[in-house]
C-alpha cells in the first residue's frame, strides 16, 4: 500500500446501522454494499453477524455478492464484527469467508471505566482475551483487525502494551476508536503518534482511526489521527451512526480531496457518487440529511446572499472551495430571496428565457424585495408571476 493513501472503512451497515431506527432490509444493505464498491471504499464492515441470525445472513450476502468479481476488478474487503469471544468469532468467520479478501475484526474495551463496570475484568484478564481471541480469528483469517475500545479514555501505556500482544497473536490492522467522541483533535492526533512511536510492532500493521461525533469532533479527530500516521479511516455515509453519530466519509473524503496539494494525501474513492450515496443511503434509513451539512446537504452548494452571489458568479472559487461536479451535483445552485442581489436575478431571468432592459430589470428587482421581504425563497413560478404583473401593467 502506497503511504499516501489513505484506505476508506464504511461501517454505515454495522455502526451506521445501529443508529436508533436506522435499520435497513436485507435488499437495501445489498444496494448500499453495491454502491460503496462501486464507488471504491476499500473495506466494507457489513454487520456484526452474532447479533442476530439476519445480520449473519446479510453478511454472508455481502459476502459472496460483493465480495467477489466476475470480471477480475477489484473489490472491497469484506468484514464482520466480533466480539473477543469465540463464538462471536466463529459466527464472523462464517459470515465473510465467502469474500475474496474477508477480514474479522474483533474488540475489546481497554479503558478503565468499561474494564471495570462492564466487563468486570482486570487488565492482566483483557490482555489475556486480547492473545487468546486474536490468534483465534488469526488462525480462521488472514486479515484481522484489532480494535481497543474507548482507547480516547484508555491508559496510552496499557494501550501500547494491549496493541503489542494484538499484533504479536497475528492483528494486520489496529483500530484505535474515540468510541464515546471525548477527545480533542491535538489529544487524539497525540495518542495516535504516541501509538505508532511506542508501540513495539506496530511497523507491520495498519494503524486505522474511528471516532463518533459526540462533540461534533469525528472528522477533525480522524483527520488529527491520519495527519499523525493513520492509514485507514473507519466512516459512514451522511455520518450515520451511535448517539451523535460516526465521522461521515464524505467529510474526510473531500477534506483530504480538497486539500490534496498540502496534505499530499488521497483515497480510492470517486467523489462523483456521494451525492448518490448520501440520498441512497438516507432513503433506507429514514434519516434525513440536515440542509447545511457539509457535502452532502442541500445548502452545501448554495448561496443566498448578494455579495457572494455575484462572486460565484464571476468566478465560483471566490466562494467554493470545491466543483459541485466533483461530489456528483450538476451545478451549484443561486439561491432567491432577500439576500440576493440584482445580478442574481438578471442571471436566473436569462436562465427562464427573459432579457429585460435595464430600467425593467430595476423595476423588477424592487418588487422582487419586497416579494423577498414575504417569503423565505423566490421560487421560479415566483419570477414568472412577477414578470407577467410587469406586463400586466405596463
Ligand atoms: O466505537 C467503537 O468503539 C466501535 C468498535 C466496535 C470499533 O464501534
Ligand atoms: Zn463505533
């Protein structure tokens, strides 16, 4: 794997999945598991097969549907969830070894707090499990990521120590998740570097990041951690996901696009299809994309306001840092309403077919205010009604 790539995990049908009310028919994760391949993400996390006999199904589905090609391109690794229990284990197993490339992941908590009130478990106990689990999906698997739970509260010394006996039984990947979103960006970018510069081993894995939004921080924090030597990020589609939600791949996606050129970083993904994926994505699970989230909400290419209309429209990079084409949008789009200046509105009358002279085109711009002053936005129909009154009256 070149350095400068960084390998995009879409968990939006395992973590993304556990939103609340975000579940998705089998026929549906079929359609999103096609559409991340064809879009290019590299691993495919397509459930947690012990959870219920279904999700070992869709897996198994994912598995051999997507998971293999029959024209000889490439396709995603295709992975499971498991606990660090045997049977979990097993049941992942099951579940991908009809992929080309399949991948068990398996985790643990390392943090003090889920060692001591949920697992009940002291430190020498969790290494133990650590050892034992991993050489067991190691001996069923080739590919085995490893993942510390709530490693951004965990002790970085027992961490270090817990990603050694990780790697030592067989791990390929190490996955360090912010699972509760509490770290800060230089925290975060912190413990990934004091990961990679203490942990003995680690040069022959993987080092992945997953943060959760909590604190609305899970793309700052994962692109903290690939800064500080991450080469995978574990993500879903519109940020889906546990509570507040995971880092949302189109964010790191475009984020390491938009700023190739300085961070000299980049993903296998074709930035054409977020558009298509976000909407396909919030069409299963209900969940409706917030207008001004980045990329992919309805306002991220949008403008309203006079100033920056006129600017777009002499040259958009004076208010876009991105093409709309890049993310699979035909156009940016010039928002009418009572921000918008006369130049906006010449444009959009000369969309619909009008050229007015400039004393009917300043009479139409006032009444087209004071209509703005009513309403939140002038539609088209608003436009043509206005320019009929014009006629009307004159
Ligand atoms: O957030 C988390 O810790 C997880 C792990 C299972 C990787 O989702
Ligand atoms: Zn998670």
């Amino acid at each position: 794997m070149e350095s400068n790539i960084v390998r995009i995990f879409d968990t939006t049908l395992r973590d993304g999945e556990q939103s609340p009310g975000a579940t998705m028919t089998a026929a549906e994760k079929m359609e999103v598991a096609r559409a991340l391949a064809r879009m290019g993400v590299d691993v495919i996390e397509a459930g947690f097969p012990a959870a219920s006999p279904d999700d070992l199904e869709a897996v198994r589905r994912i598995a051999l549907e997507i998971g293999n090609s029959e024209d000889g391109s490439t396709v995603p690794v295709i992975c499971g969830l498991a606990r660090t229990i045997e049977g979990d284990i097993d049941k992942a197993w099951e579940a991908v070894k009809g992929a080309a490339h399949p991948r068990i992941h398996t985790f643990i908590a390392t943090s003090d707090i889920h060692m001591k009130y949920k697992l009940k478990m002291d430190r020498e106990q969790v290494l133990d499990q650590i050892a034992r689990m991993v050489a067991h999906a190691r001996e069923l698997c080739e590919d085995v990521e490893f993942s510390p739970e709530d490693a951004g509260r965990s002790d970085p010394e027992f961490l270090y120590q817990a990603l050694e006996v990780a790697i030592e039984a067989g791990a390929t990947t190490l996955n360090i998740p912010d699972t509760v979103g509490y770290t800060m960006p230089d925290e975060f970018g912190a413990l990934i570097a004091g990961i990679i510069k203490n942990t003995k081993g680690i040069e022959k894995c993987v080092v992945s990041v997953h943060c959760h939004n909590d604190l609305g921080l899970a793309t700052a924090n994962t692109l903290a951690g690939i800064r500080a030597g991450a080469r995978q990020a574990e993500v879903t589609i519109n940020g889906i996901g546990e509570r507040a939600g995971n880092t949302a791949l189109e964010e790191v996606v475009m984020a390491l696009h938009a700023r190739r050129q300085v961070m000299d970083l980049g993903t296998n993904i074709d930035t054409t299809q977020l558009t298509r994926l976000s909407k396909l994505v919030s069409n299963y699970t209900g969940m409706s994309v917030q207008p001004n989230k980045a990329i992919v909400g309805a306002n991220a290419f949008a403008h309203e306001a006079g100033i920056h209309q006129d600017g777009v429209l002499k040259n958009t990079l004076t208010y876009e840092i991105m093409k709309p084409e890049t993310v699979g949008l035909s156009a940016s789009k010039l928002v009418l309403g009572k921000h918008s200046g006369r130049h906006a509105l010449k444009e959009r009358l000369i969309s619909l077919g009008y050229t007015l002279d400039e004393e009917s085109l300043n009479k139409l711009f006032d009444r087209f205010k004071t209509l703005a002053d009513k309403k939140k936005t002038i539609t088209d129909a608003d436009i043509e009604a206005l320019i009929s009154d014009e006629i009307y009256q004159n």
